[in-house]
C-alpha cells in the first residue's frame, strides 16, 4: 500500500511525500505543478529514512514560500 501526506497544496504546486509500506527503505518527495487537469511532475527526491524525507519536504515548501511562485 501506497502512503502519501500532502506537505503543501499551493495554487501553483504540489509538494507532497510517499512512501510504501512495503520497502521501508524508500521514501521520495515529489513536487508537482498543476496544469489545467493534470499534474507534471517537476521534481523527486529519494531518502532512505522517513526523518530526512520530511525535513527535505518541509524546507522544499519554505523556499517555495520565500521565493514566491514557481516560474518555469
């Protein structure tokens, strides 16, 4: 089974972190925009411990917020 948090669902992007409880190793952070009923997938990172997937994820959605909306 697929276990996904939403970090940030902003009006331009999706920062969210997945993991499956079935390889405890893999935990990945995805950052997704938004298009008209689809999303693209802009970026993912790989981690091997939940603690480091959230601390990226988190300091992923405090740049976003500083740096303002993504402009690609």
């Amino acid at each position: 089974m697929k276990n996904i948090t939403v970090i940030s669902n902003k009006r331009d992007s999706i920062i969210e972190v997945s993991h499956r409880s079935s390889d405890s190793g893999a935990w990945i952070v995805s950052r997704w925009r938004k298009k008209l009923w689809y999303r693209e997938r802009i970026s993912s990172h790989w981690f091997n411990d939940k603690e480091q997937a959230y601390a990226f994820a988190h300091e992923m959605n405090r740049e976003h917020v500083e740096k303002g909306p993504l402009m690609l």
